[in-house]
C-alpha cells in the first residue's frame, strides 16, 4: 500500500492531471493520492492559494472580491472543461467557496485558513471526480470525516497522537482514495491549515497512519540534488539519502521537501520516494533510515539567508551563571526563536532568522541588554547566510570540516561563523550574504566536483 | 613608575628573594613590589599556601595543629636565618599566625581565606624586612591600609570601583611599597581573597591604581610561550602579545599569567610585562592593546581538559519558543556555569567543565530535562577537551580555521565540537581528551612550524 502526493505543479492543468491519473492507474498499491492546490502553469502563472489569499484578504477588508473569486473559480473552470468532467463540479466548488466566504468572518485567522485550505480541498474534488470519469473507483475524502486530528494553531498545526488511531482504518477502504493536502481538523471541529507547503505533511501523516510500504512524493524534478540548481550547474542527483540529511538539507533551504514533512514517516519507518510527475519513469531519491556512507559522508550542500547576530560582550561573562539564561529570556519575551548561539570567554552571539525582529524590537532587546544585564557592548549586524554541508558520514570522518574550511579559503570566502557539534549530520558556517552562492559552489566542487552525476 | 609582581617561585627562598632585591635595586622606578606567598624551591617541595591550608583545615577540624604551624614558620624561618634578617621577624609572623588561628573559629569561609592569605601578608614582610636591612628605602604595606576594597565573595573577591579613588593615593609614597598578593578587604573590613592565582590580580589592579607607566609581573620563565612547552618541544617565545590575546590563551590553559588579572590593566591601557626573575636581562613578553598581526595571526595554541557535554535531542526543537532558556535555567538551577553551546535543529548540546557535576546533580539534569522539557533523548559525555587557537588577526584572515582543521585532519584527530563567531580572537576546537596532545602539536607545526623561535 503506497500514499502519493502530488505538489502544486503536478496538478496545475489538465494536462498534468492527466499524467496524475496514468500514474496512478499503473500501480494499484497507490491507494491515497494527496494533492496540493494547482500550482503555476509556467513562470509568469499565479497559484491558486496565491489567488485565494487575495480573495481572502480583500472579501474581509472590504466584503467584496468577486472578480478575485471568478479568478479562483476559471482556474478549475479550465481544467474541468479539458477533461470533461461533469460540469457540476465547478457548480459545487463555486457553492462551497461562497460558503466560506460567508463564515467565520469575526475570525481571521479561522476564516484566512478555510479560504486558503480550499485549494487543495477542491482540487481534491475535482481530481476524484476526473479519476472516477476515467473509470477508476477513486473517492475524494475529507480531513475531518478520515479523522486527521491536529493542534489549534492556525497556520501552524501539528498532528495530535489520537489521529492515528482513525487513520489506520483508512487501509480497509476500497479504492483509491483522493485526500486534499495541507489542512486537518482541531478536535472541536475547526479547520487548521499547516504550515505552507504542507500537503507534503499530509502525505508523511497519511503514510505513517495506514503504516504504507512507501510514500511518493511527486513534483517536478527528477530528483534531489546535492546542491540548489539555481547556484550550481547541474549538480548531481541523490539516489539514496536517510530521513536526517532530507530533514536538515530542507531546514537549511532545500524547497523540494518541506522539512517537518518528513517526521511522521520517520517516525513510523516508511521509506519515502521523491519522484517526477514528468518523468515517472526515472526512479527518483529514496529517503530512508540508513545508507552505507564511506564513499560519501557528504550528501548536499545548502544555503539560507535573512540572518542577524546580536553580539553581547561584557567582562567576566564567563564567571556569570544565569547569563546565557536570561540574555534567551529576553528573546523570549519578544517571542523570538534562535538558531546559534556562538560564544567566547567573554562575549556571546545569537543567530536568529532576521525577519522575526521589526526595528523597534530591535532597540528594546537592545536597551534590555544594556541595562539589565550590564553588557559593556550591544549590537545587532545583519545580512548572514548560513551554509549547511549535510551528510551522515560527516561526523565520523576526519577531514570534512578541513575541506570545507579549505574550499572556502580558496573562494576567499570569510567564515564568521562555524558550528558544530550537536547535530552528527551537519556543519553550519555562517558567511556574509553575499558571499553565500561562492560559498556553495566551492563547497560543491570540493565535496562533488569529481563525480558522475549520481551518488548513490 | 613601575609596579613589579613576584610569583611563588621568585620568592620561594633567600636566594630567589635575593635576586628579587637586585632586580628591584637595578631601577628607581620599582615602586611597587607585589609578592606571592614562597612557592617550591624545588620539584618535591611544598607550596606555604598549601602548608596554610592544610594547617587551616586541621586546626579547624581537630583544635591542634602544632606541627602544621612550625613547618610553615620553618620555611620563613630558614628565609630570615638566611638573609640576616632580625630574628624578631619570625616572631611577628608567629604571633600573627597564632592569631588568625584564633579567630574567626566560627565562620570557616572567613577563617580560611585568612590563613592562606597570610602566606602572602607574612612574605611581604619579611621581604620588606630584607630591603631595608639592604639599604633600601622599603615599606611593607598592608591592604586594609591601603584601601584596596574588594567584594565579599571569599575566595572570589572583585576589585570594588571605590578603590581606585584611595590607590591613587600610593603614587605620593615616599620609597618601595612591599605589597602582599592574593587579597583585599570588604568594605565591612573583612579579609577576602582572590581567586587561586590572585597575586597576578593585586599587581594589575595597583598598576591601573597607581596609572603605571608599566605591570612587570617577574615569574620563572623567559617568556610566554607560543604553546605549553609539556607539549611542545621548544616552542616559540612570544615577544608581543594583546591583553586579549593572552586573557583567551590564560583561560583556556596557560598557566603564566591568571586570565582574570589583566582586565584591570587593559582598562587603563597599562602596558604588561612577562620577565624572568631568574634572568632578568632579557626582554620577556610585552602584553599591549595592539600589534601588527598581518604576518601572524595566530599567536598561541592552548589546550585545556576536563570538560563534559551534555546532549540533548528534541524533535521540533527549534520551534519552541523559549526551549534554551528552559534548558539553562535548569544548568542555573545546579549553580553551573557553562561554556559552549553548539546546536543543530533538533538537538542541542551544552559543553562545561566537569569538575562542577556530581553524578547526583546529573541525574537530576537528565531527570529534569526528559521530564520538564519532554526531550526526546539526553545523556551526558565527558573527557573532552577544548584546544584554543588564539590571535588578534583570525577574524580577518581567510584560511585560519581551514589551516587549523587541515592540521588536525592529517594527524587523524577527530574534530568533536568547532565553535567560531563570536569571539574575533579564537578558535575553539572539541576534541576527546585523548587527542589533545596530539592536536596541540599539529596545530603548532601547522601555525609555527616555520618560525625561528620568536614571534613578535
């Protein structure tokens, strides 16, 4: 029994449909399709959850978008009409979005998560119903009536525990079954959607809950590879690569898997299978618990930038308990999560991802840092890429970190930061952002440049 | 005008203090002569400090302690008979000792710091004693007199801003002021000491007191050395340094110098000198605000062992809001401080010094953490040591830390922990406690295996 998730540009036209479709009728273990929204057609094409935002956020600021609904609504108008599906689809899709536009509007966040989660959730409609006029006994089911209980928090839920025991029942249903991605439901019975790009979520949750023999995770490209394509030429593909590289990698930058995603089918075991809608005759990259890493403790390099350092020094800091404790305390009460904490004797660094800090939360921290913990010197400096060298081999290899800071001097890239120590699987260096692409590609030629095209 | 300090081993015996008068005698700008308690004379020998706690913590324990007090009078008396020095002497010191033993019976924080102290006290006495029978316009003078007022830690005393305003004072002192190391008094009058080492810290804060034009701190050796000379063989002599070039390398092991000591001279630019009491003729190390680092950026590798890490794995870690500051309330809690903490998403670790944990305060810590903070995974590794790579021009140069980790790659020393951010002027490395030698060494061929002996 297989769970396979198509993304965004899997399921953007008729014609991708189409390809969806001969998919699953090729293997019949692929019992749960989950499809996201339609994604862009090409370049210049909008999302449909980009469409739904706008409709959203205009309807509840001033009670009318109908030209941003017809929008919505033309894009499941022209897929419908390629594939002939029964014209009542787009009747019951129009029906259902004018219903969530017309609840909840005392609650934004409530309303903005029913109105975004309706892209999948029609998609997955309209999909089933195309499945079905091909034939194929496939049914369209809905988060809340397959039990897929999550956290209340909009925009940010998490799978509660009690879910699984609903899910599993999903193994005795006949057919295939087509699940809209991204959204579950909080046990009172509210829509909550996930963080975005979470119908790869969905799939992970769906997967681990009918304990399938594998999860596909369809998109675009035939592959992960071990380096941002957009930064480096051709990079190699990855065959084989465990859960925790997947997980850092896709933490660090990498967008082809969303990086919570990945923790419900570790925790259950399933092997996961990234593969190409386009090509689904290439056999992808196999994510799973272990791999064989002599020939390549290195997997993929990856790079995210928008970081601030707060840099704190005072005399003595060292001899100070409760320094480091209160100095996150006042992180804390802004609300704000870190990434690095770097320290010296008598000075201390926090990395933290710069768009949470507004200005004025800036000055505050600023001024709490002065004057509650008397530090001789405060300041904030911004514009840092963290670069992530990834692989499971790393830590019992002497060397990595000689060759990245190698290659790096080479590129006459200056490291300001380097941590590691906890993670076995990484090595973060924290560079200039302008400097981050140079980085990647040293790095890439150091731990890539002599190979074939492929690592296993 | 010069503050001179003497370690232990300068005054350790006549002839060391007789040399200790020449160096005084040799240059009128000596005003300020700061001594230890006597330290060895020889590998066997005992420090008078650790006769003074020995005989404290006796007297304490069991009322009687005779013997105790008569080896330590033996190690003055044999000074004194030496030196020609007045046979009243002796008695003074004994009358002294009698009475600190006396009191304070009740207070044994109070009653110790005393004790040890007078190691210092009853040295500076005696070395006055000599000065003067030489000819020399020389005055023994007491802390409490000389208003060198100091927090109320025992054993962890800071210097309090108020006494600067009264040091100042000793500029006007007609002749050489012999001043006792390693302690002050609270503004109650109480005695309280330094930490271990503190003579370092009296000389540097009468240097900046005084505004001198230089801190001579007379030790044993010609100069600070590049490396621990255990280690190394025949490592290059430093010949100038930056005050936070040598509070980083003191911290993380050099044993020359104690890393708290130079704060008060860097804060008022006072310029510190290493020399040789032993060979006072050559040029020592210089301690200054800055050097030319273009053609060494690094000046000295330090190691230091003893150190454990406390690991910790929590899936979704870097979500949560306020996990580190739960985590180091906990260390707080424990009254530990700690020195690194590395961090990847999931998991995080905290380096500290070992001797602070006691298996029961790590059971708790493990207890506490799986319990209050629901990780995932915890458990704690010890016998690590951390080796500092030190110099003012790391931060700027490209290469430094791939130079370092090419090094300990070649001697197939595996890198546990790289911590760099946020101090400009280090480098710190985790290694197992086992490798530390080896990594010292290859880091020392790698950053001065080419040098002729000195640095500058």
């Amino acid at each position: 029994m297989k769970v396979a998730k198509f993304g965004g540009s899997s399921v953007a036209s008729a014609e991708q449909i189409r390809k969806v479709a001969a998919i699953i009728s090729e293997d019949h273990d692929r019992k749960i399709v989950v499809v996201s929204a339609p994604g862009k057609r090409d370049k210049n094409d909008s999302k449909v959850t980009d469409l739904l935002i706008e409709l959203g956020e205009l309807s509840l600021a001033t009670g009318e978008a109908e030209s941003e609904l017809q929008a919505v609504l033309e894009r499941y108008r022209s897929i419908a009409e390629e594939l002939k599906i029964d014209g009542d689809i787009i009747t019951l899709i129009e029906t259902d979005l004018r219903e969530r536009l017309a609840t909840n509007r005392h609650n934004p966040g409530v309303f903005m998560d029913s109105i975004k989660a309706s892209g999948e959730d029609n998609n997955a409609k309209l999909i089933a119903a195309y499945l079905k006029s091909t034939g194929l006994n496939a049914t369209y089911l809905n988060p809340k009536d397959a039990g897929l209980l999550v956290s209340d928090e909009p925009g940010n839920a998490q799978v509660l525990p009690e879910a699984y025991d609903q899910l599993i029942k999903l193994r005795d249903h006949e057919g295939v079954i087509v699940f809209p991605g991204f959204f579950g439901y909080s046990p009172e019975g509210t829509l909550v959607t996930f963080p975005r790009g979470g119908s790869d979520i969905t799939g992970a949750i769906l997967a681990a809950g009918i304990q399938a023999e594998l999860y596909e995770n369809f998109t675009d490209v035939d592959s992960v590879y071990a380096a941002n394509p957009n930064v480096v030429n051709e990079p190699v593909e990855i065959k084989r690569m465990t859960y925790r590289e997947m997980r850092e990698l896709s933490y660090a930058g990498f967008s082809v898997f969303h990086d919570e995603a990945l923790i419900p089918a570790f925790r259950k075991g399933i092997p996961v299978c990234v593969k190409n809608t386009n090509n689904p005759s290439t056999s992808g990259t196999m994510i799973i618990a272990e791999r064989e890493y002599f020939f390549n403790p290195v997997i993929g390099i990856a790079a995210d930038d928008g970081f601030s350092t707060i840099y704190v020094r005072k005399y003595l800091m060292n001899r100070e308990v409760g320094f480091g404790r209160r100095l996150l305390q006042i992180l804390e009460d802004e609300g704000l999560s870190y990434e690095h904490i770097p320290s010296g004797i008598d000075d201390t660094s926090v990395i933290l991802r710069e768009h949470q800090l507004t200005d004025e939360m800036q000055e505050r921290i600023i001024d709490r840092i002065k004057n509650e913990l008397h530090a001789d010197d405060v300041y904030i400096e911004k514009d840092f890429s963290m670069v992530m060298i990834v692989g499971e081999g790393m830590h019992n290899t002497v060397g990595v970190s000689a060759r990245a800071t190698a290659a790096l001097a080479r590129a006459h890239v200056n490291i300001e930061m380097i941590n590691q120590g906890s993670s076995e699987v990484s090595l973060v260096l924290g560079v200039h952002q302008e400097d981050a692409d140079r980085a990647v590609q040293a790095l890439y030629e150091e731990f890539f440049g002599a190979s074939d095209g492929t690592i296993q």
